[in-house]
C-alpha cells in the first residue's frame, strides 16, 4: 500500500516540474507512432511492476510524443491548457474515487456540479432555469441538446419518443449550415438523424449561415423543426446572427440549439459579447470547459432551457438507484452516462482560480492578440488574413495573388518551415477552397511577446518560402 502511495507523490513531484517547464518546452511531439510503440510495448507482466517503477516507464515512455497545450506557443487546435488549479482538483478527483452517477454515489459531486452549473449560466448569460449536464466534451454536449430537441419537438407533434422510440415518428426537419462543425453531424448520426434528410442552408463567406436561406426553407418545410446554430466557426471565429434565428424559430415553432464549443465565451468578455447578440433566445446550448476555460480535460457542458426536455432524453431509471431525493440533482438526469467521473470538482475549482475577471481577461486577451498577429502578418507582402478577425480565430494565406495551387504550396511550405523550428505548433486546413494556415489563440499563457514571437516566425518563414520560389 504504501508503495502504492509513493506512486501518486512520484507522479505530483514530476508533474511539478513538467509544468514549470512550460514555456520553455517545445509544443511538437518529437516521437512518431513506431517509436512510441516499442517505448510503451514492454510485454504485460506476469507479476504487477513496483509502483514508483510503473509511473517511471509511463513518464518515460509517454513524455516524447506528448503534444504541447500547455505551454503558450501551441496555436494549432482550440485546445485549452489545463488550468494548474483544475488539474490539482482533477487529481483529489482521482484520489477521493467518487463515481458521479447519482446524488447518493457521491453529495459533494452532486453538489460541486448543481453549483458550478449556476455559475456557468451566470457568466454565459444565460436562462437561469437552464438545466446543465457535465459532458466529455462538446460533442457529447451536442448530443445531449439535440436529444432534448428532439423529444421536446416530437412531443409537440404529439409523439412520445421515450415510448415510441424514433421508428415510425414524424420526419423532423434539421436545419443546419453547410459549415456547422463535424460533430454536430456525428450527433445527428447518433440520433439517427442521416445526412441525405437535413436540410442544408448557405453559408456566407465567413461561414456564417444565410438567414435568408434559413427563412425560405423553413417556409418551404412542414412538420417538427430543429434548427442547428453556432457561435465561433473553427476558421474564422465568425458568428451566426442569433437575433434573427431566435425570431425565426419562434415564428416556425423550431427549436433552436446553438454550438458554442469556444464561441459561447464571448459571452464572458463584455468587448466580444456584442458578437453573442440574442443567443441567450435560444433553446440549447453547448460550449466547452476543456477550450477557453482550461479546464483539464474532458470538459463541456450541455444546457438546456427547458430542463424537462433535458431530463426526459437522458434519465435513467432503475429500483436501485433511488430517485427520491430532496438532498439534490442527479448528475445521471443530464447525462447519457451513469457511472462516471466527478468532473464537477474541476470546474468549480478553476472558476474559484479565475473568477469573472480572470475569464474576461484571458478571453478578452486573447481576441486582442489575434487581432494583433493579424495586423502583424497582413501588413507583410504576400501574406493574406481570410477572415474578418471577430474573435480568436485567424485563417492564413500566402502568396496573394498567385495561382490557387501555389499558394496551396506556400502555405504548406509555411507550415513546414515553422514545424522545423519546434517553437511553435501551427497547422494548416482547408477552407472554402483554399488551403490556410489555421492559428487559435487560446492557451491561457499566450501573452503579447509569444503573439509577436509567432508573428514574427511566420513572417521570416514566408519570406524564406519566397526566396526560394523565385
Ligand atoms: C471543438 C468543437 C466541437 C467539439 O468539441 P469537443 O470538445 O472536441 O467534443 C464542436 N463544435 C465546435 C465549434 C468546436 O470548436
């Protein structure tokens, strides 16, 4: 036992010093799958290895081919850099072995998430009646309000899903941009929505949806209606116009979900919010505590303004798990899981560690940097910024004014100038028929000098790209 114990104070102790390196650790892994095979492929014991051994071959084997969020030039994703304080609460998360599943399996869990859930709709701006499950992340989240829809929009057509199951049911019109994220499909997938029967709307040129699209075919569709929303595009950080979807679902009896993975944090910044204009109109919501939060992962959350909506999709039953509590929320009611982590502890934590201040600021902050690398870049020749920089978000180009194809090359040889260094993580992705170099602002140490570090580094690549094209 004791030897056990000694495991988890090698772990914190290493753990220590890993995150004091922070800044001056390279994002890019340096091993590739073959060698992280052979690193962590040592044959499975007969006889269990000594604790403090186990956790020496796992630092050592993982450490090279860990990928680095956590330090502040990591650009590549929006990925968040786990909070220290949501780690350490992560970790007595882990100690304590609480399994979240139902108020009696755990008070504090139960508690710690009916708290930090009132806190979230308060900083999100959101109906405080909103009901809020604690997800993996956004995907999950996405697939726990567009099941609440889905029940909620069927039971207004007079079928009962939870009885009748979906076989059978009205046809329910999905209304979803052609540029809503990947997830949002794959929850459709789940709930056995397919692609062939949604109805697609245009997007604009920052991937925003056409409202008067959106109109024209609502108008044109009968029948039960769920129109799908987002807030912060994966490119461009742009936003849907959430005043006039709100009207619109109101005016057809649609039920509207909003994906706000990272996007919906603007709601924190009182300079960005403006960009969240309406949203707090909308039916559900889902946004990430893993993103801008940097809450360690997994995080997301799943609110829904109409709780028994929420509650009817994901309840589960059973005589031994008793229900009957005054003491407090079932974490299970909001969920599709039952037994699992008590991510609650995390989120409670780092919102004590930020506070509202520390929320507006990093949001904030980060928007203001972003803007800055795009001034930066754009006033270099031959370099293009293809958003309208609204948010985090920069989409990249280079060699304007050149053939599609060869700026195609010159992005990807940006790119792979820039990876050469190790400095920095930055990656490339496609987007409306170009190739871009796709950077987030989002790691909760990027500051000022890593903002100009990474411009100037993208600068000099270009100019080493040009050179040698020409
Ligand atoms: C990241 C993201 C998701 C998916 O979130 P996960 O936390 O990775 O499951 C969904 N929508 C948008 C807009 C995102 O940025």
């Amino acid at each position: 036992m004791s030897g056990d114990l000694d495991a988890m104070k090698a772990a914190a102790v290493h753990a220590l010093n890993y995150r004091a390196g922070d800044g001056e650790r390279s994002p890019v892994p340096t091993a590739g799958a073959s060698e992280l095979r052979t690193a962590f492929g040592i044959g499975l014991p007969e006889r269990g290895r000594p604790a403090a051994e186990v956790i020496d071959l796992l630092i050592r084997a993982a450490e090279p081919g860990l990928t680095g969020n956590t330090t502040p030039n990591f650009y590549a994703w929006v990925m968040g850099a786990s909070h220290p304080v949501g780690v350490a609460a992560d970790w007595l998360t882990s100690a304590w072995g609480q399994n979240a599943a139902i108020y009696q399996c755990s008070p504090a869990a139960a508690v710690a998430e009916e708290v930090a859930a009132e806190w979230l709709l308060d900083l999100l701006g959101l109906p405080p009646e909103s009901s809020v499950g604690f997800t993996t992340g956004a995907t999950m989240a996405g697939f726990i309000g567009l099941s609440a829809a889905r029940s909620e929009v069927l039971r207004r057509s007079g079928w009962d899903l939870e009885r009748d199951g979906i076989q059978g049911a009205p046809l329910i019109k999905i209304f979803i941009s052609e540029e809503a994220h990947s997830t949002m499909f794959a929850a459709l997938r789940y709930l056995g929505m397919g692609h062939g029967n949604l109805v697609m709307i245009d997007a604009d040129e920052q991937g925003r949806m056409r409202v008067a699209d959106l109109e024209r075919k609502l108008a044109a569709e009968e029948g039960p209606r769920i129109i799908i929303s987002q807030a912060g595009h994966i490119n461009s950080g742009a936003f849907d116009d959430f005043e006039r979807l709100t009207d619109l679902a109101r005016a057809y009896d649609a039920w509207l979900h909003v994906d706000g993975a990272f996007g919906l944090w603007a709601q924190a910044a009182p300079d960005y919010a403006h960009l969240c204009r309406g949203v707090e109109r909308a039916d559900s919501w889902t946004t990430d505590g893993h993103k801008w939060l940097q809450i360690p992962y997994d995080s997301g959350f799943a609110i829904v303004r109409d709780a028994a909506a929420h509650r009817r999709a994901m309840d589960i039953t059973a005589s031994y798990l008793t229900h009957d509590t005054d003491d407090g929320r079932n974490p299970t009611h909001f969920g599709p899981e039952l037994s699992r982590r008590a991510r609650g502890f995390a989120v409670w934590a780092v919102l004590q560690a930020l506070g509202r201040e520390g929320i507006r600021e990093l949001v904030t902050r980060h928007c203001v940097l972003a803007a800055r690398i795009a001034e930066r870049l754009g006033a270099e020749p031959g370099i293009e910024i293809l958003n309208d920089v609204c948010l985090n978000q920069l989409a990249v180009s280079f060699g304007h004014g050149l053939p599609a194809e060869q700026k195609a090359q010159s992005v990807q040889a940006v790119a792979a100038d820039l990876a050469k260094s190790g400095r920095f993580f930055v990656k490339t992705s496609d987007w409306k028929g170009h190739k871009i170099l796709r950077i987030s602002v989002i790691s909760k140490d990027t500051d000022e000098q890593a903002a100009d570090n990474l411009s100037e580094a993208i600068i000099a690549a270009w100019r080493r790209v040009r050179n040698e094209a020409a």
